[in-house]
C-alpha cells in the first residue's frame, strides 16, 4: 500500500488504488519576511533570471511572472524521480488576456523556463506592475494522488475496478481528502508539481495532444477531425508539471474559482525541453 488507508467502503479496491496513485509533490504558499535569497522557491514578486534574459511576450505583450522553482529543493520530495535535481524553473503567463489553451494560436500566452544551476541570477520584476502577484515563499512537501473525474486515468479506475455507485461516491471523497496534501488545511488551495491533476472539466493529456499539433479544441471540431484518432496514443504520453490553484489568501483567481496546470510530455521532461510545454485554464 501507498502510505494510505482506504476507507471501509473502498477496501477491496486497495490492489487497483495502488496501480493508479501517482505521488507529487506539493506545495503552499507562506508570507514572505524580509528579503528572501536570490534562486528561493516563490510566487510572485520578483523573478530570478541570467544577465541579459529575454523576457518572454504574447504576440507584443510581455508575459506576467508567476513562479518559481528551485529544483534542488522540490525535487528533494519527488519519489517519482521526474523533477530535474537542479536547476531554476520559472512560470510565466498572459495575466492580462488569461488565455484558456483549448486553441493553438493560445501557445505563446505561457512559457516555462529552466535555468541551469550555477547560474548567476538577478531579481527582476516584471514590465507590468498592475499584474504583478504579491510575494510568496512555497513550502513543499510530499504528497499522493489519484485519478479524479474527467481524467483518462479515472476512465480506466472505474472501468477496471467495476464501482458501483456508492463505492464511486466513496472514491471521489476519497481522492479529494487526498489530493489536498498533508500540509493544507480544510478547502485549502491545491497547488502541486506532478502527479494526477484535479480535472474541474474535462480530460487534459488529450486535449494537449491535439492542441500542440494544431487542432483548435474548443468545441468538438478538434476531437473529430481525421487526424484525432492518430494522435490520441500520444495522449498518455502528457504528465502534469505544475497545478496552480485559485487562492483567496494569495489573491489568485483563474477564471471562477479555477485552476492553472501546466502539462509537458515525458520524454520533453527528461531531456528539460520546458519549451513544449502546453497549459490549460479550467473552472467551474
């Protein structure tokens, strides 16, 4: 077993649980006092960058800074061995239009950037004051998931382990207690590198597929054109790189209530190609 206890109504679903539990590695945002070093792990504030880095734009508009991730602290907490060891990972996105990603013309409203270690970093903060988010440190610590609704991975759950409809509700209150991670309290904000996403809508790894190899996939056009049905195999190839929740205590808010998640393809991640990663808005 996977360090946790099913529930009664769930007991003999602890072999097929075990198959699907993904770990990850989460995190939560705490205030931030003083200055904090150049390369910490944070939300918001400044970013860390190299001498004479080019900063990312949407067509003509710079990107807004997000986060960043220093990979020898967070990859201490990753059982599954995906994380770089080293290195800086900063997140950037179009705060201003918010693009959703469902269309291909959407890729440039997102960048995600590896530095290498050893790098000497500047803090620099972003070109647009109005969008910057207020400062916070990330404290990480390790964390399971499983697959939730809407996923692929929950299709295959369900289907494998036949649920009947009171194991099925079991399940989602299950899965939901346990992504919220040993160190958020009650409705607290879902943050997360890896594992399995906390789909609001519908199947993200497919929806990537198609969207970075030109398909427009907001609205059924995508799904049923000719090229859908050869491309879907690459779908599982898709792993959740980063999960960024609505957060009232931050002042974070995608959409109503909803999520950012930022996806990569497996073998992109191990050879660090952050410039193919795809992201997605979902809400409620």
């Amino acid at each position: 077993m996977n360090s946790f206890m099913l529930p009664p109504a769930l007991a003999r679903l602890s072999a097929v649980c075990d198959r699907f539990v993904v770990p990850c590695v989460s995190f939560s945002l705490e205030p931030v006092q003083g200055v904090i070093p150049v390369g910490t792990s944070n939300l918001g504030g400044a970013a860390d960058l190299p001498a004479g880095f080019a900063w990312p734009a949407n067509k003509s508009r710079p990107l807004d800074y997000l986060l960043q991730v220093d990979l020898a602290e967070a990859s201490r907490h990753d059982s599954s061995g995906l994380l770089p060891r080293s290195g800086l990972l900063s997140f950037f996105y179009d705060l201003q239009e918010q693009p959703w990603g469902y269309d291909p013309k959407d890729l440039e409203g997102f960048c995600v950037v590896h530095t290498p270690p050893n790098t000497s970093l500047q803090h620099r903060t972003g070109p647009h004051p109005d969008y910057a988010l207020q400062e916070f440190r990330l404290s990480f610590s390790a964390g399971l998931t499983l697959p939730v609704l809407g996923s692929r991975d929950y299709e295959r759950l369900e289907t494998s382990a036949a649920l009947t409809d009171n194991e099925r509700h079991a399940y989602s209150v299950f899965a939901s207690q346990l992504s919220k991670g040993p160190n958020q309290p009650q409705g607290g904000s879902r943050h997360r590198l890896l594992g399995h996403a906390d789909n609001i809508q519908g199947d993200m790894q497919l929806e990537a597929q198609l969207v970075t190899n030109g398909l427009y996939c907001g609205n059924p056009s995508g799904y049923s054109d000719p090229r859908a049905r050869s491309l879907e195999p690459g779908a599982d190839e898709w792993v959740l790189l980063l999960q960024l929740d609505s957060d009232d205590g931050s002042g974070l808010m995608w959409g109503d209530c909803g999520r950012l998640y930022y996806w990569i393809r497996r073998p992109d991640l191990a050879v660090l190609r952050f410039d193919r990663v795809w992201m997605t808005l979902q809400c409620f």
